[in-house]
C-alpha cells in the first residue's frame, strides 16, 4: 500500500500513474451526493422502523424496562463524544474506507488493514442478520395475501436487485432510500407526536423521571439495554465512506456525521419514549414480554401505532417494516462496497476489485460482496435454522462487537496521530478521544458479559462468534504485513538486477 504525505497531513491513494493502465476504470462519481443524501444513507442503515420494531420490546423486556430511552440517550451522548475525533481525523486525512484510513495515520497500514477487515465483516454480517429478518417478514407479509414461500426465496430475489442498484450510481441509490426511510420515519413520528398530544396512551401518561432519570437507566439489566441502543446507531459511522463521493466533503462528512447521529439519538430516545407512555411506565414490561412470548415481539410497537393512529397503521406497519430492511440492506451493501474498493485502491486486496463502471460506481466490488452475502446465509438454508433466533440474533451480536472495537481502535488511532502531526485541538484530538476509548472499553466490556443473553444462544456459540473478531484482525494485519514484505523484496530484487 502506498502513501503519500501531503504538506496538509492528508493521506491519499497512489497517482493514477503508478496504478497501472491509464485507462484502469477506478475512480468512484466526485459530487454525487450531499449532507441529505449521505444523512438518508446513514438512517437507512439504522432502518429505523426495524430498530424500533424488532428491538424496542426486547431491550424493555431484557434491559432496563421503562429506562430504555434513556440508554438510547446516554449511548448517543457517547458516540458524540466519539465523533469528535471521528470528524477531526475526516478533516485532515482522505476518508474513503473510513475506519481504514483513520486507523493507517495513527497506528500504520497493517493495524489499518486489521481494522477495514473487521469492517468488513460488522457490515457483512449485520447485512446478512437483516437478511434473515427480511425473508422472515416478507414470507410472513406473503401468507397473509395466501402466497407462501420459504424465507430465503425472496432473500435470493433481493440479493439480485440490490446488486443492481448497487452498481448504479449512488444518487439513484440515495433517492430510493430518501423515499423508504421518508416513511417509516413519517409513521413512527405520526405516532410519537399524537402521544404526546393525548398525554399517553389509554392507560398510560407522560413520565420524564420513569424513563431519563439516572435511577431508571442504571435499574434491571442496563448492559442489555445499552447494547441494544449502540445496534441502533449501527452504520453513522458511513459518513465519511462517502467522502470520495460527497460534495465539499470536508464539510459535509462533518456536518453528516453530527447530524446523523443527533437524529438518530433523538429520534430513538423520543419514539421509544412514546411507546412507554402509551402503555405506562409500569405496564410496559408486561406488555413488551407479552409481546415476546406471543412470538411475534412487533405486535408492541403495531398494537401502539393502532391504538394512537387507527386500524390503517397496522397492515402499512406491516409492510414498511419490509422496505426499512430492504432500506439497511441497500445501504450496508454500499457501504461494504466502498470498504473493498479503498482496500483494492491501496492494494491491499486485488487491485481489479477497484473497477468501476459507467456510473462511477464500485461494481467490481459489488459482485464480491453479494456473493458473500450468499455464502454467509447458504449454511443456515442448508441446515434448515431459523432465520430469526439464528441468522438475525447471532450476526447483530457479532457485528456491535466488531464496531465497538472498531471504535476504540479509531479513537486512539486519533490520539496517535495528533501526536506524530500536532494541530487541530486538544479537544478533538486528545482528550475527546481518550474520554471516547474509556467509555467504548467500558460498552464493549458489556457487550461480551452479555452477549450469551443478546444473541439468545449458549456459551459455545457465544465464544465461536466472538472469536471472529480477533481472528478477522489478525488475518488483515498478517495479509497487509505479507503483502508488505513482498513488495519489499521484489523491490529490492528490482534494484540488484
């Protein structure tokens, strides 16, 4: 991998020239998207309507009960804490790979191949979790219209369409999202705010300390709780993928990234707050594990939308749930898309994953990462699992552990840097970062205490996915340090001869 100094301590990818042919198709569309755009990229990721629906019910019922807005608020504060460094490093270093870059300036190339590895595989595998709750909801949306088909069917047909979209250009790709994330957001805020209005729901009231006060964060299980709101925020991070792409992306990675990550706080904390007040705080556990044991946990949050907007909500609900997937999945695979194509452009992987085509998109790249997408969902239709207590639980788990990770990794990657190359504020620099890493070594520490309990299996499976974590790292630095090595040695055999 080469890299090269600018007087502006920016580190950018080779010349063209030393790239090989000329003619070499590489380069992603410059200006494609803006603030909004990027800002729709990010929350369709968190796929809002999935985020409240499918783990609103669980995070009450497992975590902190009525205190689950305030983790949502606490983890938000934390990562904003962690975007603080996150934007000072997107502001003096060329961002596309993100994590990848950040962590080659401050901790060196193979640390940096490390982490965009471990990218890698939370993106993939969050992606291929939201596969297994997609085919299971779509196939569910089929049989109530008499159409029944097994979960993986339709994964198949969304594989292939996203693959298409994903070798579009990215404007194309940032209007589709605009239009599903639009939606699922307008219901979940329709709902939100006539709560507010009625002061509650029919046997429920507005209650600030039940679910903001310290005493109701830190009440039952707030590890739990606290793990369910960083998958929230699963993805904001992809801001400054964009940056290759973004319009004045000095300042619009930093605007997106603040942005994003105080709406999705503040969207999170407020809806799942309004869903508390709708049954009441002491009736929200109840009606959250009556949820769960019925075996279709989104019964608490379409009930709620039923009761506040009417009968019309719940079968829209329904089918929005369906698009918000479809919506992270779109955007996770733009997002892997991007992590290979830096990786190829430093080639540290095949340098002809960097091809793009006529849109300027990565679709090298794009092929890679569908056909990774099947072979991680192939296993669990070979051997007849459940997507949902298996493909869907067992991948967000493995993937909050990887970005956690990837997050302490980033943040002292800050710190190292502004070390070696001094300027942009102590604040940005030094101290944010170092407050950033306690508190993530803090969050992570919980997510392996607990991650038996988020991913619902038994010790066994907890320890296999977990180890791939660090396996996946130490694949990355050892294929960066080998890779290295050779480049190396042919040049020192170039110059003998």
């Amino acid at each position: 991998m080469v890299i090269i100094m600018s007087t502006k301590n920016e580190v950018s990818p080779p010349p063209l020239a030393e790239r090989g042919d000329p003619d070499d198709r590489t380069s992603l569309r410059k200006g494609a998207v803006g603030v909004l755009g990027i800002l729709f990229f990010v929350l369709s990721a968190q796929a809002p309507l999935t985020g409240i629906a499918g783990a609103l019910p669980l995070t009450i019922l497992l975590g902190n009960g009525a205190g689950a807005p305030g983790a949502y608020l606490l983890i938000g504060i934390i990562i904003v804490i962690f975007a603080v460094g996150f934007i000072a490093m997107s502001r003096r270093i060329d961002g596309k790979g993100a994590f990848y870059a950040y962590v080659s300036a401050g901790l060196g190339r193979r640390t940096g191949t490390g982490s965009a590895w471990l990218a890698i595989v939370a993106y993939a595998t969050v992606q291929a979790a939201m596969y297994g709750l997609y085919g299971a909801s779509f196939s569910g949306l089929l049989a109530t219209v008499g159409v029944f088909v097994p979960w993986w069917v339709p994964v198949i047909v969304t594989i292939v369409l996203v693959q298409v979209l994903g070798s579009l250009n990215i404007e194309l790709g940032a209007r589709v999202l605009a239009v599903l994330v639009g939606l699922e957001v307008a219901i979940l805020l329709a709902f939100a705010v006539g709560t507010l209005i009625m002061g509650g729901g029919p046997e429920g009231s507005i209650d600030v300390a039940s679910s903001f006060s310290p005493a109701a964060v830190m009440s039952g299980a707030p590890g739990v709780a606290l793990m369910f709101a960083v998958a929230s925020m699963f993805g904001f991070e992809s801001t400054a993928i964009y940056s290759g792409e973004a319009k004045d992306p000095r300042r619009t990675v930093a605007r997106a990234t603040y942005l994003s990550v105080g709406v999705i706080a503040l969207f999170f904390s407020f809806v799942s707050w309004m869903f508390i007040s709708f049954y009441g705080a002491d009736a929200a556990v109840a009606a959250a594990e009556e949820a769960v044991v019925s075996g279709d946990s989104t019964v608490f949050v379409f009930n709620a939308l039923v009761g506040i907007l009417g009968a019309w909500s719940g079968p829209v609900a329904g089918v929005l749930l369906v698009t918000s997937l479809f919506a992270g999945i779109l955007a996770f695979h733009n997002g892997i898309n991007r992590y290979i194509h830096a990786l190829a452009t430093q080639r540290s992987l095949p340098y002809a994953l960097a091809r793009t085509n006529r849109q300027s998109a990565p679709h090298a790249a794009a092929w890679v990462q569908s056909i990774l997408a099947v072979l991680i969902i192939l296993p669990f239709v070979v051997w007849g699992l459940d997507p949902v207590l298996t493909l869907f639980s067992w991948f967000s788990g493995l993937a909050v552990a990887a970005l956690v990770t990837l997050y302490i990794l980033c943040s002292i990657a800050v710190i190292t840097y502004s070390v070696r190359h001094p300027g942009g504020g102590t604040w940005q620099t030094r101290v944010a970062p170092a407050a950033a890493a306690v508190l993530l070594i803090g969050v992570l520490a919980l997510v392996v205490t607990n991650f038996t309990s988020l991913i619902g299996g038994d010790v066994t499976t907890a320890v296999a996915l977990l180890a791939v974590v660090p396996i996946a790292f130490i694949i990355g630095f050892a294929t960066e340090r080998h890779r290295s090595t050779t480049d190396i040695s042919t040049t020192s055999d170039k110059e003998t001869s």
